[in-house]
C-alpha cells in the first residue's frame, strides 16, 4: 500500500501539469506494512483465577451458611449434601475428562474450553435455581422446598466436577506446547487459583455482611460472564499460536521427509529391497486416468489405516473408563477410602 503525503508546500495545478516540476520536492511516497495485530498471550493461568473466582461468586467457603441461611437445612442436611456433591465429584470427574480429551481430538484448541463453558454456564444455572426456589414460597419446611434444593445443588456439583479435571489437562497440553512440562510450571498455573480464591473471599465477606446471602445470585451470573470472555480470549489466542507453529512443524516434517524419501529410494535403487513402511499394492483397481493407480491404492490404504487406528483408540478409551469405575470398588480397602472422604466431607461442612 503507498501513500502518497503532501508536505506543507503546495503544489498548484500548474505544476502538476508541467511534466518538468519536481514533485518528489513536495510529496513524499511512503510504504506502509500492515502488521497483524499479535493476540493477547493467554496462559491457564488466567483460567484458574476467573474459575476459582467463580467457585467463591457460588458459595465457595460459605456454601453451608447459605444452605442453612437461604434453603433452610439443617445441620445433619447440610453435612449429607455437600458430602454427596463430593463425591459425585469424584466419581464424574475423571470420566468427564476423559470425552472432554474425544471432544479435543475432534476439534483441535476448541473441545476442552467448551466442555469448560458447558459447565460454568450450567453450573451457574443450577446454582439460580436456589434464587427461582426462594422466590416461589416463603416455606422452607415443607419436603418439596428441601428436596428441590437437595436437587439443585446435586446439579452444581455435577456441573462443577468436571471443570478441574478439564482445567488440569488444558494445563498440560499447554506446558507440553510449551516445553515446561515439569511440576514448578504446573504449580506457577495453579498459584492464580489461589491467588484468585483469596482475593474473592475477602471482597464477598463484607458483601455478604451488607447484603445479605443473596449476594450471590448476582456475584454468580457475573463471575460466569468474566470465564466466557477469558474462555474465548484463550481459545483464539491457541488457535493463532498452534497454526503457526503448525506451520514451521509441517515445513520441518515435509524437509525431513524428503530427506529419508531421498535415502530410501537411494538405499532401494541398491538393495532391491523395499523400506518396511512402503505401500505395495498387487492389483490396485482402476479409478480413471485423472490419478494413477498406485496412487489411488496408497489413498485407499492410508484411509483404511485411519479407520482402524480411530477404531482401536475409542475401544480402548472405553476400556480404561470401565477400569476406573471398577477399580474404585475393586478392594475392602478402596471402599473405605470413599466411605471416609464422605464423613470427612460432612465433618468438614460442620465445621464451617
């Protein structure tokens, strides 16, 4: 693109006219490039602290006073339930992630951080349904009233469970990319969370004093708002940053590939011997004369040999889920492990 930039002489229509003027004396042709603006460089960091934010905007270290406050239960009541959103936590929480890792290799950069915003926005919606409830009866002793409660806050901790598992593999993949895939890195990402969760707790403790419990069904929605736009930001800003490395990696392969095609072929023409990847096709069938048969045959076998492998890779993710449901009731042992995270849970609600 040239732009052509007048100084502060004019220049009269006359001279324009005479082909003898000068007119490099008042104009000055400039070039300028147009550099795509680089994106904002994200990092799971950033995820830990609107997430964790969102933990505390949804009750967070306050669930059982606003349980007790806004649902009306009970000591006993509020210690069963957020014992059982606990262990449904750890119970879904690994089979989430495992079809959040499916929906990644169907969509590249893009599967883990929608299962994440499926869950936040979800979540949040579960979380509403105490607000919905309240505003129906003033009641709170009748069973319906209880249970429905009991039943919204089983749906948030659904909700809730698969967000860390997730979280966690993003978090990898990420250092992986990186090539700081080693524990200081992971827990340098993990630090915001905690940063993020001291930071909500002290700003809700006041808020809650003045406003009451129901704070929260507004600091909730917005909390939710701010993991949508931090989700969206990461998400392109991978998209970017893995199309262009994409890019170098695909230029390096094709290099390399054409340097090992070089010697086998030097290595074939002097053997005789074919490479034990090569492709040989005894009576490759006839597609037309737009593209050779042996062509056609290599295709025809790379597409069979994608089918298979995607085959055998859904079998065995199955496989392994079923292993993990099983293993943790395989033993005495196992079976008291769940049995005693669950009355730590209630012992834990107590005490808040």
């Amino acid at each position: 693109n040239i732009v052509i930039t007048h100084n502060h002489h004019p220049v009269s229509k006359g001279q324009i006219n005479n082909r003898s003027t000068d007119l490099t004396s008042s104009t000055r042709y400039e070039k300028h490039v147009f550099i795509p603006v680089t994106p904002i460089i994200m990092r799971p960091g950033y995820l830990y602290f609107v997430i964790f934010l969102w933990l505390v905007f949804t009750g967070g270290r306050f669930t059982a006073p606003f349980l007790k406050e806004i649902a009306g239960f009970d000591d006993a009541l509020i210690g069963i339930t957020i014992a059982i959103t606990g262990l449904l936590g750890s119970l879904l929480g690994s089979v989430a992630a495992a079809y959040a890792d499916k929906l990644e290799q169907a969509y590249p950069n893009k599967g883990r951080i929608m299962f994440l915003a499926v869950g936040i926005v979800l979540g949040t919606l579960s979380f509403e349904m105490h607000c919905l409830l309240l505003s129906l009866t003033d009641d709170k002793s009748t069973t319906y009233y209880i249970a429905m409660h009991v039943f919204a806050r089983v749906l948030f901790a659904i909700f809730a469970s698969i967000i860390f598992p997730i979280l966690d593999g993003v978090t990898l993949s990420y250092l992986q990319l990186k090539s700081e895939g080693n524990p200081s890195s992971y827990g340098q990402e993990r630090l915001f969370g905690a940063i993020s969760w001291a930071i909500a707790s002290i700003l809700i403790g006041p808020a809650i004093d003045i406003l009451g419990f129901k704070v929260f069904f507004w600091t909730a929605p917005v909390a939710a708002v701010l993991c949508l736009i931090t989700f969206v930001k990461y998400m392109i800003f991978m998209i970017t940053y893995n199309g262009h490395t994409t890019k170098q990696g695909h230029k390096q392969i094709k290099d390399e590939e054409e340097e090992v095609g070089a010697d086998e072929i030097e290595m074939t023409a002097s053997s005789g011997v074919q490479p034990e990847h090569a492709i040989s096709c005894e009576s490759p069938p006839n597609y037309g004369d737009d593209q050779s048969s042996e062509e056609q045959c290599v295709a025809a076998t790379e597409n069979d040999l994608e089918t298979e492998i995607h085959s055998e890779t859904t079998t065995q993710h199955m496989h392994q889920t079923v292993l993990l449901l099983k293993s943790m009731l395989v033993s005495y042992t196992a079976i008291g492990f769940i049995l005693c995270s669950f009355l730590l849970t209630m012992g834990m609600s107590v005490v808040e």
